[in-house]
C-alpha cells in the first residue's frame, strides 16, 4: 500500500480505524501485545482443569486441593500420616517465566512448595526435581531450593553440603511475607525464571534466590529422572503436615523458544 493509498484511507475510514486496519494488513504488533500473547493462564480460576493430583495409593480418596473462591486451596489441616500429596501440570517447561500469588496462614504449621522441571514416578510415588521452598512456619526459609529428586536430597540454595541444614543466617535480611490472618486482603507473589542453568525467584519484588546450576540440574543424576533442565510444575503438600495455602493468578509465559 503507497503512501498515497493510506492517506485515502485515513480519510476515508477515520485514523484510528484505518492504522488499525493497516496493522491487520502488514501483521503489525506492538512488543506488549506479542509479550501478552506469551503468557499463559496456569489456572483457569474455576476448576483444576490442566492439573492433576499425584501421591500415593493410601492417600487418593482424600480430597486435599479444591477450588474455592477463585483460588487453588490446598488443606490439610487436621490430618497427619499422609505421605507427599502434590497437584501438578499436565504440561511440562523448560525455560519460563513463573508468576504465582499465594497466601498463607499462621495457623497452618505446615510446610509447602512450588516443583520445576519436575516429574512423578507412579511406581515409586515419588516426584522428582527442584523445589522452591513456602514454609510459613519460618517465613525466611520462602525462596529457598531444595531438591526432591532422588539421589540429591539437598538443599542446592544456599549450597550447603549434602545432610546439613540451611539457617536465618543465609535468608535475604529484607525478605517480606505476608498472612493472610493479618490482613485477609494479603497476597504473596512468587516470579520464578528459569533459563538453562540458571534459576531466580523474587518474592513480593524482592530477589531472594539467585542460583546457577550448572553441573547440577543437568548432571547424570537428574538426567536419568528427566528432571532438572525440563518437566512439569507443582504444587506441595508437605508428607505430613497440616497446611493451609492458597494459590490464585498462576500465569506462565514460555522462554523456551527465546
């Protein structure tokens, strides 16, 4: 189309309308609209289409995880002797960026988490891969990495040596965490990206993980789980443990073709 022609009908059509229509023409888009494109809904706000509840055999009658009020709610208050209970992707991701809104009780005493790159095995009733931790109880543990997949069992953020614990000491001073007894209104949000090797989370803005895993995620350990460098997203209810969390505006936006 010539200059001449689009003058005509700008003239014609009105400006707004005919810039809209030419960017229809040539496939025109705008950086913010191709980057909304990228992003996916995790969570549809109604049901837990796109997930599936994964433990073991004992477990499965109990109905932990349910949707209410537009959230993911995860319970378990008032039973113990559970094993691991998780909801997890159908969809498995390598390189992404992860938004998660979440919400957290002081009444829950419980330990929770969100899986990456991670997979169920139904034989074993085991999910390997990488964790980012929630543990409400000890707020400035939020962030932290530790690894369920067999043969690691560790925490690979803070890198501490295999059979130690992580402490305070090693949390971002700065660390922020909300509950939502203190203001029913509180929200938490989670930004996780991973891109090869590397993997940072943000809690509430703030960086509180910043790891690279190079001869780690990919190492023949986490190879033979397929996990580490690929796999699916999930949510933790911790073997155990009474918990109450809730999981709301869960939007991913893929990398991998980057």
């Amino acid at each position: 189309m010539t200059n001449r022609q689009t003058g005509k009908l700008a003239a014609l059509i009105g400006l707004p309308v005919a810039w809209a229509t030419l960017s229809a023409l040539t496939g025109c888009t705008s950086p913010a609209s191709r980057a909304a494109e990228t992003r996916q809904p995790l969570f549809n706000g109604r049901d837990l289409t796109g997930w599936t509840v994964k433990c073991k055999p004992a477990d499965r009658g109990k109905r932990f995880w349910k949707v209410e009020d537009g959230a993911i709610v995860a319970n378990s208050l008032g039973h113990e002797g559970h094993d691991y209970v998780w909801l997890v992707t159908d969809r498995e991701y390598s390189d992404f960026r992860l938004r998660v809104r979440f919400q957290a009780y002081r009444e829950s005493p419980g330990n929770s988490g969100i899986q990456i790159r991670s997979r169920y095995d139904d034989a074993a009733g085991w999910l390997d891969g990488p964790q980012i931790d929630i543990n409400p109880p000890g707020p400035w543990r939020t962030g932290m990495i530790w690894d369920e997949t067999r043969g690691s069992g560790r925490w690979l953020y803070p890198d501490v040596p295999k059979g130690q614990w992580v402490n305070k000491t090693m949390a971002n001073p700065d660390l922020v965490f909300y509950y939502a007894d203190d203001d029913p209104a509180a929200w938490n949000t989670f930004e996780i990206e991973a891109v090869g090797t590397q993997i940072t989370a943000r809690l509430n803005g703030l960086l509180v993980t910043d790891y690279e895993g190079t001869g780690i995620l990919n190492d023949e350990t986490h190879r033979n789980h397929r996990v580490g460098m690929q796999g699916h997203i999930a949510l933790q209810i911790h073997k155990n443990d009474q918990v109450k969390i809730r999981f709301r505006d869960i939007v991913i936006r893929d990398l991998s073709s980057r």
